[in-house]
C-alpha cells in the first residue's frame, strides 16, 4: 500500500480518494471502498492486512470452546464427583416438579423446543429451566442418557448386567449387582447415584406420577441401555432389559445408598400441573407443545 497525491492510496491496484490514514481502521476503510466492490471486499481487507501487519504481530488466539454435554463421555460432565451445573440443574429441577407431574418421561414434549433446550445447552448457555416445561426437560434428559459415550453402564459390561437377572434370589441379584457398580468409573457411579435418587422419588409418589418402577423402567429403557441406537438386536432380550431397570429402581436403595434421597436436599415440593395434558396416544415425532410456556 503506497500514498498517492491528493491523500490517495494505492492498495492492490485500486485507488481509494477522500480523507483516508493510513492509521484508519481496515474494517472501516474497506467497509467504504466496498459499496462498489462488494465482492472483492473480504479479500483485500484480508491482503491489506497482511500487508501493514508488523512482523512481531500475532492474531489472538481464539476463545476456549466450552465442552458440549451431549455426546461426552461421563468423566467430562463429572468433576471430583460433582455433575457439571446443566446436568445438575435438569436433575434437580425434574426431581422437584416430576413427582408430581402425570406421565412424566412417558408423555411426549414438543420435539422444537427439545432441540432448542438441548443446542443452549450444548452451547453452555445459561438457562432458566423455570422457563421450561418440565416434559421438555425430561425428554432432555433422555437425550442425554441416550448419547452417553460408552453407556452409563459400560458397553463392555451389558452381558453381565443382563446376567444379574437371572442370579438365584433378590440377594445374588443385589450383591452382583454392586459388584457391576463397582467396576464402572466413578463418574458413572456418581451420575447413577443422583438419577436415581431422583426415579425413587418419582417412584415413590406414583400415586400422582402415575409411574411405578415398572412403567419407569419401561420408558427409560431405551434411553439407559441404548435401545436407539442398536438396531434390531437391541430388541433381543426386551423383557430382560426392562425387569433389569424394575429391579435396580426397587433396590436402588440398597444398591447406590440410602443418602440418594438427599443428594437434592429436601424432597420434592408440589407444584400445579394444570397445563399438561394427557397426549400419550400423540406421536413424540409431532411437533406439538404440551405446555403453555
């Protein structure tokens, strides 16, 4: 780039006029020069650049992508056993309102604003599930469950898990079972623990839930030991996999701890419900809202 007479500059055999410094902004200068060229425009901004950059000049570097939650393996969502602050928070938040909101992980959300839900998070923005209906947040979550890398039971451990179902009396069953538990990592382990807490407490108010250990066994299922994504073998051994999840939610207590129940602090406190409808005949492929949000 050379100065002309007239306050005239030269930059890749164009001539630019007016009151131009070479001081000047490039974006700006260029953003002017433009109207004419638009076409052009990024690419001799992007030459002049290079041009005028002293050699000691580095671009910045660029920010620190946060990790995507979905996806992930557990060990980048659980940090010296705490659950990052989204995971944490849709636990929390369903152990709160599920208790007591009919059908919950049963009936369909609107799969529009699932998406949405789980892209700002995916993006680690904040979010106020307040804002969200809690079938949305649930169907959230079994995304999330679903997408686990590796399972939240270890791939390599589903035979065994499986097996335990067919061990003699419910005391084989539980003492296999830990023995499962034990050999996961403990970012599984300490993930299980509060998922958990949170179906016994649904569980535990099924009078208004209207889902029992099996019910939730049932539509959890797929998500938990990835039905989805296992094509037709993934229906081998149906039955099994859903009398597995009605066991381990029946003696979760026994297998994860007692202290499960408290991992949210106090129990779950009631909350209105009015704005969710019974849609369980309605396909979770529509894009329907089922609560006014």
């Amino acid at each position: 780039m050379t100065q002309g007479k007239g306050n005239r500059w030269h930059c890749l055999g164009k001539t630019v006029t007016g009151g131009i410094t070479p001081e000047s902004d490039h974006a700006s200068r260029f953003a002017e020069y433009g109207e004419e060229e638009h076409v052009n425009t990024t690419r001799m901004q992007l030459a002049c650049f290079r041009m005028t950059r002293e050699d000691n000049q580095h671009p910045p570097l660029p920010p620190r992508k946060q990790k995507e939650l979905f996806g992930a393996p557990l060990e980048d969502v659980c940090d010296n056993d705490t659950l990052r602050t989204p995971i944490l928070e849709m636990l929390s938040f369903i152990n709160q309102k599920g208790p007591f909101t009919e059908g919950i992980f049963r009936k369909p959300a609107s799969i529009k604003s699932a998406i949405a839900l789980r892209n700002k998070l995916n993006a680690g923005h904040k979010v106020n599930l307040d804002d969200e209906c809690i079938l949305v947040v649930s169907s959230v979550l079994k995304d999330f469950l679903r997408n686990i890398q590796g399972s939240v039971f270890s791939a390599h451990l589903c035979d065994k898990w499986l097996a335990v179902i067919d061990q003699g009396n419910e005391e084989e069953k539980i003492t296999a079972t830990q023995r499962l538990v034990d050999q996961l990592p403990r970012a599984n382990v300490v993930f299980l623990r509060h998922l958990f807490g949170v179906l016994h407490n649904i569980e535990q108010h099924s009078s208004s839930s209207q889902m029992r250990a099996h019910d939730l066994g049932l539509y959890l299922m797929p998500s938990i030991l990835g039905l989805a994504n296992s094509g037709r073998s993934a229906f081998e051994n149906l039955s099994k996999k859903v009398s597995l999840m009605k066991f381990l939610l029946e003696n979760c207590l026994k297998i994860f701890g007692e202290d499960i129940t408290s991992l949210f602090g106090e129990n779950s406190v009631s909350c209105v419900n009015s704005d969710i409808t019974d849609n369980s005949e309605i396909s979770d492929e529509l894009d329907i809202d089922l609560c006014n949000n």
